[in-house]
C-alpha cells in the first residue's frame, strides 16, 4: 500500500527551515518504500549526467527530482507528486550545496533520507548541515 502525505505534513520533516524556504508545488505525495527508492537510485547511478561548470549541484538534484517524477507519474502512485526534492544547505566544509531528499517508508515508518545525486547514494548530514538547511523544493 502506498502511503500519502499532505505538504503540511511533509513540512514536518524541515521543521527549520522557513515558510517561505520550503516550497510544495503539489497537493498531496506519495512516500515511495525504500525498495522503490533504492531501486531508483540503481537506475540513477547509470544514467548520473557528468559535472559541468554549467551543470552542477543544484542542476544535477533537480534533475534527479524530475526522474523520481517522472517514474512515479509512470505508475507508482495516484497523487500529483512523489516525496523527493532538492535541498540547499552549508556544508561543513565547501560551502553551499545542493542535493536531493525523499521521505520513503522504512518498516512502516517515514523516514527523511538524503541522496548526493551526483554519485547517486544516500548520505547522512551532520547535525549542523541539517540546521543550516536553507531553501527546500518538493
């Protein structure tokens, strides 16, 4: 069964991040089940496009948030959108960044998981990158 989120619920999960800095484009998500998401990511890491100066970060997460779509809108869910989009936040070292989050279904569970969409995996950020969370896209 797969499970629905209303963008006020889904806001729960960026509880720091501003009104006005979390956008939801959509009435309702769906939250994939990590076997979905996991797969994706398979998909994704042999299609990731190459790193341009012109192509970067934020380029490459909207990207792989419109593939996420774009496989949901083929068959996996009923509402407008599935529960991926693009973050902004300061990374402890580099600066600022972009990547992707999809909030999946783990052992019945929602859980807010992030993904580096340049390599294709999930990766964890520290407390202090998840504070400093900026803008965030659904």
């Amino acid at each position: 069964m797969i499970r629905v989120i209303d963008p006020k619920d889904l806001s729960l999960h960026f509880l720091n991040v501003k009104d006005d800095c979390l956008i939801t484009a959509d009435a309702s998500y769906s939250l994939p089940d990590y076997v979905w998401t996991k797969e994706m990511l398979r998909i994704w890491a042999r299609e990731v496009p190459a790193w341009l100066d012109k192509f970067d970060c934020d380029d490459i997460s909207f990207l792989f948030k419109a593939r996420m779509q774009s496989l949901h809108a083929a068959g996996h869910g009923k509402t407008d959108g599935v529960a991926c989009g693009v973050v902004f936040y300061h990374r402890d070292r580099g600066g600022g960044h972009a990547i992707c989050w999809v909030v999946t279904v783990i052992n019945g569970e929602q859980k807010l998981i992030y993904i580096e969409p340049q390599t294709g995996e999930e990766i964890c950020l520290s407390r202090q990158e998840s504070e400093s969370r900026w803008f965030v896209y659904a």
